[in-house]
C-alpha cells in the first residue's frame, strides 16, 4: 500500500514532490519517489517496476502526458506545461495553465500543487525561483511572505535552487531522489549547509570554468568547445554572455556520455539581426531534437550527428 511520485529532476520537481508527500505523510500514507534517468522524459524498467508495485501514482512536473495515459492504476497528473487534457477515468489531471490560467498565478508545478491541497511553504517559492527565476516576486507577494515565514531571505532560497538543481547537473539520479526526503526532515537553514549538494556545486564551478578556457572567437559568434559528463553547457553559455559579455555564443559539448549537446545563446538585443526560431525550425526539419525560444536553442543529438547540427547553424548565423 504505497504511492509512488514520480518526479523531475529539477528543483520545481523535487519541491512538487516534497510538497506531496508531506499531505500523504499527513494522511498517515506511505510513499516512495522516483525521477526518470536524468534528461530524458521517458520511464525507464526501474520505473515501470515500481508503478506495478503502487497502489496509486502521483506523476508531478513532467511533461509526460503519453506516458501517463499508459499507467494503469490510480494516476494524479499535477503539472504547469503545456499539454493535452487527458480524459481517463483512472486519471486525475491537474494544471490551471492548460485551463487558461496564466503563468504569473501558477509559475511552477510546486505552486500547483500547494494551491490544490493547501500546502503552502517556502518549498512552493522554491520551485517557482527555479523555473521562472528571480521573477516570480514581481508576479507575486506570497512568493516573498513564504520565504519570511521561514526565516530566509530571497538570497538563501537561491542558492537552495542551485543547491538543488546541482544533484542532476552533476546527473547524480539517485541525489535527485533522495533529495525529496532530506528537504522534509532537515530546517531549510541546515539544507544551506548540505555537504553533498556544496560538494557537488563546487565541482560544477571548477567544471564550467574548466569549459570557459576554450573561447575562441570564429567571426560573428564566440565558439566554446569542451568535453564534460555534467550538464553544465546553459551555465558555460550563461556565464559567456552575462558575466564575460560576449554577444553571440555557440557551445558544444562533444563528451555528455554517447551524445553530443549544443546550445547556443544571443543578447536579447540581437534578437533582431539572428533568427534563432528560424534555427530551431531548420534542425527539427533535419530530424533533430532542438528546442528553445528567441534567444536561446539547446539541442543534443548522438555524437557522429554533432558536425552536422553545427553545420546547419553555422551556416545560419
Ligand atoms: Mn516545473
């Protein structure tokens, strides 16, 4: 008799579980958590295996609603993406966004899940924080009075986001999992001081820096290429235009196990002269999986196909 939540791997992910399990931990519930193998939005044998194992399931922040429909027991589908109503009797689906509701009243799948079962806590800011960023105190007062509530100034709950999100960056699955329990049974003032997250976030430093020592300037745009197992290339890129300044950044990291990752990010104010949609929409013509918005494209591919991504956006920019 256990419920099973599966999770993402980012902080909004951890914090919507947190956030459930405290009202099952509340109704005298026993539960177990789970997040896919980090990067990919697909459930794994370890998963399948524990949903056979569930009496019911609770899927949060994952845009995974193809995968939902697949489950065959008791699902509660709580999420903030974009996606599909499902319409089946075994599921329970919940997200205002996809209801019409606006980003600013539901920024994070945390905040949904506070706003359905009336569990609020600095954990609901959390997870806003890591999705929309610094952000959500203009959209909202209650972000900020959570955190006071609890003794933590916005500063601290930022470094919680990053302290967090550093167990997929160093794609340590099984940090990400156990992290859900740790933030229930410690004071957010003691998470700060978590030796295994400061540990990880400190080789993610080192790591980035590592990746920063290979600018090169290839005409109109900055060239970073490393070789890394962490997921480190939107921080490399991040740094590269917002602290170092370049205008027009391109990364590459050539070693993230079998694939290769792209990503590539412009000043806002360049959103004029370089079409990045444009970009986007030539990759995924060429079958690749590529994503992103007006300023930023991330795509990651099987290694042999990386020169051919680059060529495509080389010869675009
Ligand atoms: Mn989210």
């Amino acid at each position: 008799m256990t419920t099973l939540i599966i999770h993402h791997w980012d902080t909004d992910g951890i914090t919507s579980a947190s956030l459930v399990a405290l009202v099952l931990d509340y109704l005298g519930e026993s539960w177990k958590n789970i997040t896919p193998p980090i990067g990919r939005f697909e459930f794994d044998e370890r998963i399948w295996k524990e949903i056979d194992r569930a009496t019911d399931v609770f899927v949060v922040d994952l845009n995974v609603p193809e995968l939902v429909e697949r489950i065959d027991r008791k699902v509660t589908f709580i999420d903030h993406h974009i996606q599909p109503k499902i319409e089946k009797p075994n599921v329970e689906h919940i997200n205002p966004i996809i209801e019409g509701k606006s980003e600013k009243d539901y920024p994070s799948a945390s905040w949904v899940v506070s706003d359905h079962f009336s569990v609020w806590s600095y954990l609901s800011t959390l997870g806003a924080i890591g999705d929309v960023g610094r952000r959500v105190f203009d959209w909202s007062r209650k972000a900020m009075v959570l955190l006071a509530e609890f003794g933590l100034r916005k500063e601290d709950a930022m470094k919680l986001v990053s302290l967090l999100d550093s167990n997929y960056i160093v794609m340590d699955r099984e940090g990400v999992e156990d992290a859900v329990q740790t933030i229930l049974s410690s004071e957010p003032k003691e998470l700060l001081e978590n030796k295994r997250w400061l540990k990880n976030m400190s080789i993610i430093e080192r790591e980035i820096w590592r990746a920063l020592n290979n600018v090169e300037n290839a005409g109109r745009f900055t060239k970073i290429e490393f070789s890394s197992d962490f997921n480190i290339i939107s921080k490399v890129v991040r740094k590269a235009v917002w602290v170092m300044g370049y205008d027009v950044v391109l990364a590459v990291n050539r070693g993230f196990g079998g694939n290769g990752q792209i990503y590539l990010r412009i000043k806002p104010e360049l959103a004029e002269d370089v079409n990045v949609p444009a970009i986007i929409k030539m990759l995924k013509l060429r079958g690749f999986n590529a994503g992103g918005k007006k300023d930023v494209l991330g795509l990651i591919c099987p290694r042999e196909r990386i020169d051919e991504a680059l060529g495509i956006i080389e010869g675009m920019l």
